[in-house]
C-alpha cells in the first residue's frame, strides 16, 4: 500500500481535540463530513449515523458538563493514501479527581478542500478480567511470556495423585460495582487478590488462574486448602469491606494437568460445588468433607443437591469454623 505518515492530518486532528477541550461548538460540524458518517462512543446508546445528531449530541453533552471534552492526546499517529487518512491515538480524559484512558481511531476523507471525519470510535479502556470476569492474552509476546512463566503446578498433586481444587469468588460482585463504581471495585479486587495470594504463599497453595473477581486454586493436602479458605474469609470480612462475603467451594479428585492448568471432572465438579455456596460459605463435596472430618476438622451436611452436568445426586457438606 501506498500509506504514508501526514503532518498535516496529525494538525488538523490537534486543532480537532482544541475545539472539543474549549468547547467551541460552532465549530463542531466543520470537522465532519456532511453524509456517511459513522460516529461510536463510549455509551451503549451513542451510535450516530449522521454529522447533524453527533453534532447535536456533542453540544447537548457541552452544556451538561458545563465545558467541552478534556481530552489530552498521548501518542497520535496519522496515515494518508490519496484522500483518505486515519488517525488512532490514546487519550485521557482530565476530569476532576480522575483520569480516565481512553483510544480513539477515525477516517478522514477530503470534503470542500478540507479534511474531514467520516468515522469516529471512542471507546475506554477496561481491562477483559472486568468487561468479562476473564483473564485474556493481548498480545503474542505477553502470550510467550506467560508460558515462560507459567507456575510449575506438579507440587499441588498429592503423594496419592490426587489434588484439591478450590473456586473462590466474592458474592454479588456485580451488585457491588454498580454500588461503588469502577474505581473503587477495582481498588477492591485487588485488596481481595493480595488477600488470595498473601493466604497461598501460607498454606501452600497453587493459583491456577483469575476469574476476575475470583480464583481457581490447587492444594496438595485439603487441609491446607480448608485452612486457607476459613483464613481467607474471615481476613477479607475484617477489612475496610467487611460487608463484602467470600465464597467458595472445594472438592478432591483426580485430575489432568497440562501446561500450567487443570481439566477434567475434578474441575468441574469442584466448580459446581462453589456454586452451592453463600458469601462467608465454605462448599465440600464429600470426598473433600470425609477426609477433613478424619483430619479433626467439623463438618456438617448441606443434604443432597443435583450438580449441573453430572449425573446423580451428591451430597454437599458446609466446613465450620473451628479447625485443628
């Protein structure tokens, strides 16, 4: 292709982003191409088909916020190929108290002799554990790096072969960032992972992977993985979120593991059992429950519950407080 870099697109996108700091509605319509456009925000709502309602939009939003959009530009870059360019950039939104990152891509074409935006997409960045409570790879070096660094897991296997898996997660999590915003959760979460991480370093456990605002863990010995989930809730209930709740869920099993992770229907059953947990609430299945009990650790049946995706019915035990 025939792209270039354009210093006279990256001037028109800063005379751009000038206009929307100071507000200067008026001048709004003379960045946008009259037809064709597609405009994306950062609101679910804000899909604009023409330069009239984005226009419109943008000054409406002015007046709301009382001055125009505090965008500063971090790293610009423009292309050009005859009368089309692009621009992305990343950008931070300056508001009081807060600095919001966001990214920015749009195309230009030539309209009246002047360059005007014919697409627009802004969006914020939030991390996938937040947007879908799931850690992703977003590149191929981090993808190499993390298998570099993948932890050896063979120590959670025990001397029989068998390994206790663990779930945690805390209740209501998604009630609880619609009450304290993003900020804030994400303040949280990390107090909860430092929590997690500071208890396997204790009792010997494995992190085998984040689910956002919880973990899948491997023990070796279930008693290691029952004295880090009591430890784990009452810590967490003591703190500056005492009203937030762990839950969680272990079971002891067979197990596959390959590459830093573990399959197969100890997993899932595992998982299953959590999910018959409160906040505050320890779940064992009964092969967990019958080898702490023998180990002097109390229990106390949950009756049988039916587990999704697995066959019969299964007979759950909660884990109490008191502990050898």
């Amino acid at each position: 292709m025939g792209e270039r870099t354009s210093q006279a697109v990256l001037e028109r996108w800063s005379e751009f982003l000038g206009v929307l700091r100071h507000a200067e509605l008026e001048a709004f319509p003379r960045f946008f191409a009259a037809t064709r456009l597609r405009a994306i925000g950062t609101d679910p709502e804000e899909w604009w088909y023409d330069a009239e309602s984005l226009v419109g939009t943008w000054q409406a939003q002015c007046r709301e916020i009382g001055g125009g959009f505090p965008f500063v530009s971090m790293s610009p870059e423009a292309f050009v190929e005859g009368d089309v360019a692009w621009v992305s950039d990343r950008l931070r939104m300056e508001l009081p108290g807060q600095s919001v990152p966001c990214r920015v891509t749009a195309v230009w074409v030539v309209e009246d002799d002047s360059w005007r935006i014919v697409q627009w997409h802004l969006s914020l960045g939030l991390a996938n554990e937040t947007a879908i409570s799931q850690e992703l790879t977003t590149s191929a070096a981090i993808a190499e790096e993390v298998m570099a660094k993948r932890p050896d897991l063979a120590p959670a296997v025990g001397a029989h072969g068998h390994v206790t898996i663990a779930f945690t997660d805390i209740e209501n999590s998604t009630v609880w960032t619609e009450k304290l915003g993003d900020l804030e959760w994400v303040r949280v979460l990390g107090e909860h992972d430092e929590f997690v991480r500071r208890g396997l370093r204790k009792h010997h456990g494995f992190e085998v992977k984040s689910l956002g605002d919880g973990f899948m863990l491997a023990f070796a010995d279930v008693g290691d993985a029952a004295r880090f989930a009591l430890e784990l809730q009452s810590e967490f209930a003591g703190g500056d979120t005492g009203e937030l709740r762990i839950r969680a869920g272990l079971h002891r099993g067979d197990a596959i593991r390959q590459q830093g992770d573990f399959y197969g229907r100890t997993v899932i059953q595992a998982a299953r059992v959590s999910g018959h947990a409160l906040g505050g609430q320890t779940v064992l299945s009964e092969a967990a429950a019958m080898d702490l009990r023998a180990a002097g650790f109390a229990v106390r049946s949950l009756g049988t519950k039916q587990l999704k995706g697995l066959a019969g019915t299964h007979e759950l035990f909660e884990l109490m407080a008191t502990q050898p």
